[in-house]
C-alpha cells in the first residue's frame, strides 16, 4: 500500500510538470485582438475555461490513475 | 544575505519560545473551562482539551512582528492579515459548529487583504516551462488557495500529532525551495512557522495533551497558502502539500460534496480489539489517506502517524527537486 501511494504521489507531480508545461505552452501565449478594450477580459475568460477543463480532465486521470494504483485495496 | 541573519534567527527563537511557554497555561485554562474532547483512538477514556489555535497564532503574530520591524514589507502584513482572519475563522467554527460551506467561503474573504496590499506577482512559475502571466486568474487562483490550504491542513489533522508533526515537514521544505529559489526575505519569513509548528508538535505529539482545533490547522493551512503566494512559489508549496491534497481529494472523489468531516456517516476507520486502527469495508465511508495506509492491515496510531511522515517527507523531497528545476528552461 505504502507504495503504490508513493507512486500515486510520484504520478500527481509529474502531472503537475505536464500539466504547466501545457498552461506555459498553450496557454500562456493566447491573445485575443480586435475586440478594443475589452481584448484583455476575452483573453482571460477564454484562458480560464481553458486552464478550468484542463482541471477537470487533470482529475479525471488522477481518478484512473487512482483506481488503477489501489484498484486490490479499495473493494468499493 | 548575512544581514538577514540576525532577523531570521530572533524571529525563530520568538516563534518557538511564544508557542513552547504559551501552551502548558493555554492547556491548563482550557482544562479548568471544560473544553476538551474525547480521543477516540484511545482505549481508555482519555479527554484532550482543545483548541491550541490562541497558542500558534501568538507565536506567529509575535515573530512576525519582529521580522516586519526588520523589514517594512507588504508581504509580511499580507501574511499576518490573512493567517489572523483565518484563526479567528477557525475560533468560530471551534466555538460553534457552522455549515460546511462556512469555512471555504470565510476564507475567500480572508485572502482579500494578499490582493488589497498587492502582495503577489501575477506570474505563476512553473518548472522547466518558465512562467506564465494571467493577470485577471492569478486574482481567482489566490481567493482559492487560501481555503485549499487551509482546508487541506484541516482534513489531515485527524490523528495525535499529524497536523503539526505534518506541518514542520511542509514548511520547512518550503522556505529551503525558497532559499534555493533565492528569495530570500519570504524564505525568512516562513521559517517561523516551521518552528511554530515544531514547538506546538511537542504538546501536539502522541499522546497529545492539546488539539490544534480548526483556528490552529486553518492558521497553518492559511499562512502556508499565504506565503506560497507572495513567495510566487505557489506549484513548488503545492507539491510539498501533496499527501494532505491526496487526503482531501480522496475524500472529495469519494463524497462528491463539499461537508463537514462530522455529517459523514460511514465510518472510514474503525479499531481492533487492541485499539490499532483499521480500515473498514463501509461503501458509505469516505476514502481518506488513513484508509488507504491501513489498507493492508491494521496499524497503531503511531505507525499511521509516522506513514504520513515518510509521505510528507518523499513530497518536501520532490518539492526540492521542483525548486532546483525552476531554475532550468528547456
């Protein structure tokens, strides 16, 4: 058991590496023109329901990753 | 940096001294009006007095006072703010048992004063990738950390020891990221709740005579989240963070709801005829991360204890790797 939440520690921070290595990547660099002074509050809505479904499906793997990793322990 | 020395080291001693000589009194008044709970892991009937919140926020008001007489930094009266209006959140909610959405919500509102004395950089630093600017979510992401902080803190403190013995480690690892990050004026100012919580262990430990309470675990969980934010080291805090953020997600995966511990109903945990811990098969129980530790067999309350520990140091390990990481781009 000791292990597998030692692997499910390791697993949530390579995830976290991923998981900025996208915000950093595709994310960071979205800007919205064309749209005058409201070109900065479209940019960060848009980047926040992004950044928000990346949360979700970040938790949808870790509940896989979750299940696999205890899949003996947890008889639920 | 060698003038750094002498406010890192007389807040220090101020942090433990405040907290290791305020506590046996603290414990001894809570006893004479009463307010003490049972501990349930124990065999015998042995009542614990709580909350030692007043004891850790004197020490961490007091060292911090002398560190900003020192340094007149915003960020220092950020931290103070915040972690104070979190005490006394969690004073509330040890005084009087509140909703679960209580104490999340309060605790937006005690973020507040981190935005209102502009004690943060919007850039959010990621290792390897370098950092990213979201000026108007940076806003969302400090009114949500404080009340993740501060919850997670609160979930794990759920056995003797656990979440200051749990506390030491985090914070601790978190100002030697701060130093190798070389920010070295938030590194000094976290190191006083590492010796906080190091000084509050001692009553804290197995056998405990005194519990945190809410206003203790939410004002390490608040001021952790605090200095993760003006540090700007907010993804290295979380990674030091991971076992108490296992334990909260568990829980929240398995529940599906934001309650109070208290309105569960299954019971996660149950004892041996010896009184160890052991995990139950109650598909109504929450998984939590003591669940899963004794998922191979029952242990002592010492042995969970010290598991958690061996989690919160291999995180405090990995947060160290995340620091060194920052520093390279690819």
């Amino acid at each position: 058991m000791k292990s597998g939440l030692f692997g499910f520690l390791f697993a949530m921070w390579v995830l976290i590496i991923i998981g900025g290595g996208i915000l950093v990547t595709i994310l960071g660099p979205i800007s919205i023109f064309g749209f005058g002074e409201l070109d900065l509050f479209i940019t960060s809505v848009i980047k926040a329901i992004v950044a928000l479904v990346l949360v979700v499906i970040w938790i949808f793997i870790l509940l896989k990753i979750k299940n696999w990793i205890f899949k003996k322990e947890l008889k639920l | 940096m060698i003038d750094l020395l002498a406010p890192a080291i007389i807040s220090c001693v101020v942090a433990f001294a405040v907290v290791f000589v305020m506590t046996p009194p603290l414990i001894k008044i809570l006893e004479k009006r009463n307010f003490a709970v049972k501990d349930v892991n124990k065999k015998e009937n042995v009542m614990v007095v709580r909350p030692g919140g007043p004891a850790i926020i004197a020490g961490i008001i007091t060292s911090e006072l002398v560190l900003y007489a020192f340094f007149q930094m915003n960020e220092i009266l950020a931290i103070l703010i915040t972690t104070s209006a979190a005490f006394a959140i969690g004073y509330v909610d040890d005084r009087k048992v509140m909703g679960g959405w209580f104490k999340p919500v309060a605790l937006a509102v005690a973020a507040i004063p981190i935005i209102a004395l502009g004690a943060y950089d919007s850039d959010l630093a990621f290792p390897l990738f370098g950092t990213v600017q979201i000026p108007a979510l940076y806003l969302a992401l400090i009114i949500f950390m404080i009340p993740i902080t501060g919850n997670t803190i609160n979930s794990i403190d759920v056995l003797n020891g656990v979440a200051s013995g749990f506390m030491v480690i985090a914070s601790f690892s978190l100002s030697i990221c701060l130093f190798i990050v070389q920010n070295y004026e938030i590194a000094i100012v976290s190191l006083p709740l590492g010796f906080v919580s190091l000084a509050f262990y001692k009553y804290h430990k197995i056998p405990s005579k005194i519990f945190p309470g809410d206003s203790g675990a939410l004002t390490f969980g608040s001021m952790y989240g605090a200095i993760a934010i003006v540090g700007g080291v907010e993804i290295i805090a979380a990674v030091a963070l991971l076992p108490a953020v296992i334990n909260s997600f568990l829980f929240l995966s398995s529940v599906k709801r934001i309650v109070e511990h208290r309105q569960i109903k299954g019971k996660p945990v149950e004892h041996t005829d010896d009184f160890r811990l052991k995990a139950t098969d109650d598909k109504k129980a929450p998984v939590t991360l003591v669940r899963l530790i004794l998922a191979r067999g029952p242990m002592s309350e010492k042995q969970v204890a010290f598991a958690i520990f061996k989690l919160a140091i291999f995180s405090g390990i990995l947060a160290i790797i995340t620091a060194f990481m920052m520093g390279v781009s690819i």
